[in-house]
C-alpha cells in the first residue's frame, strides 16, 4: 500500500526523474530546464585499464634459471695475487653475495682489537669461520673469497650446501710480493703486514688450489684479468 501525504508536484518529480548520475553513488546534478540527460561516467572498475609494458632483465632472469641449486665459487690464491679484484665481479656477473674474508677480519678487529700478530692470525682463522657460515646460509650460494690454506680448506669447502667451484688466481711470486707491500700502508695495522715473514705469505700450502675433487679455473692474474670471461667459463660449468 503507497501512502501519499499531500498533494502530487508533478512538475517536481519530472525535474528528478531528469537528474543525471555523475559517477558515484552518492553525488547527482540535477539538470532543470535541459531536455537531455548527462551521460554518466562509468565506474572505475569498469573503466579500461592501459596494459604497461613489462620489461624482463634478461640476463638476470637466465641466471636465476641457471642457479636452480645453491652454487659457491671459491676465489683462492696467496695474497697480492687479485682476488679482491676478480671476486666483486664475479659475484656481480653471477648475481651471488659476495663474502670476503678481510671484510669480515676488518670488522673483528675494529670491534676488538689486534694487540699482536697471534692476535691477527686468531682473528683470521675466526674471519674464515665466519665467511663459511655466512656463505653457507645463502639459499642461492655465495662468491667467497679468501686464502686458503689446501691443508684444512678441503673438508671446510666440502661441508658447503651446493655445488663448489674454485677460481685460483694464479700469479707471480715477485708480482704478488710487489703489490703485498705497496697496499701495505693502506690495509689495517691490525694485519701486520710488514713484520709477516714471505715464507707465511707464499709457501705450497696456499700457493697452489685447494682442488678438492671440485672443478678448478685458473686466471692468470699478472696482468689485468677479463672478468667476463671467467663469468662465461663459470656459466659454462654450473649448466653442464
């Protein structure tokens, strides 16, 4: 039953029936006198979206589908022979975590102290330590890069959760010592550097790879080394 209170305007109700919905729910116009209705706008969920363009890093994408399983390339050779400079690349390349030894050494030190050179060799023991468990927690794997004593390194490498591959920066005895004592001023005194006698630095246990049934690369490292082309040969053996 409809109750009217009242008499009907119906001049009135013709001017709503000509409101013209704007686009919300709760907004119209009303529009007197015109004899044609707005158009209303249409929702915006009906409102056709422009498709954006979407761009795919190609080279990152084919190096996620190479690494389906955790890989470590381990950046060996005595000190002064580059690694430092190769690993950084590499990890790039590779898009992998780049875990150095002496970052980590530099840190310990910094935080407590090097009174002496049995202090600095404890810490650098712990800086390795620190490197493997660091690496070792990286789903995807990890560039580590360090000198490794062939030794003790074999089983530590062997223990990491992947494939290992071993990059061992091969260089020349009078080149490597040259570089050693021109950084040495720049490095931290905490390594003392100008008291360690050359049969520490470059004797057979660090001067060849650890080679622990794993495939080994030697890089020539006398002169400047191409990056890449490591990067490619690397490639070559995670997707065999």
């Amino acid at each position: 039953m409809a109750w009217c209170v009242g008499p009907v305007n119906v001049e009135h109700h013709r001017s709503i029936s000509r409101m013209a919905y704007t686009g919300t729910a709760s907004t119209f116009r009303l529009n007197r006198g015109r004899s044609a209705l707005y158009a209303p706008s249409p929702p915006r969920w009906k409102r056709p979206v422009q498709a954006r363009p979407k761009t795919r890093n190609l080279r990152t994408y084919a190096t996620q589908v190479e690494l389906r399983r955790a890989v470590f390339v381990v950046v060996s050779g005595p000190p002064a022979s580059g690694k430092s400079s190769l690993a950084p690349g590499l990890a790039a390349e590779l898009r992998l975590p780049l875990v150095a030894k002496d970052t980590i050494k530099g840190a310990l030190m910094a935080a407590l102290g090097v009174p002496d050179i049995e202090a600095s060799r404890r810490l650098g023991r712990a800086a390795v330590q620190t490197m493997l468990a660091i690496a070792a927690a990286s789903p995807v794997g990890a560039v580590l890069e360090s000198n490794f004593y062939r030794s003790v390194a074999g089983p530590e490498l062997e223990r990491l959760p992947g494939m290992v591959i071993e990059v061992f920066c091969r260089c020349d005895r009078a080149v490597a010592a040259a570089r050693y004592h021109a950084r040495a001023g720049s490095r931290h005194p905490g390594h003392f550097d100008a008291v360690r006698a050359p049969d520490e630095l470059w004797n057979d246990d660090i001067s060849e790879p650890v080679a622990g049934g794993w495939p080994v690369i030697e890089v020539e490292t006398n002169t400047t080394i191409d990056e890449h082309a490591v990067a490619l040969e690397l490639r070559r053996l995670i997707t065999a």
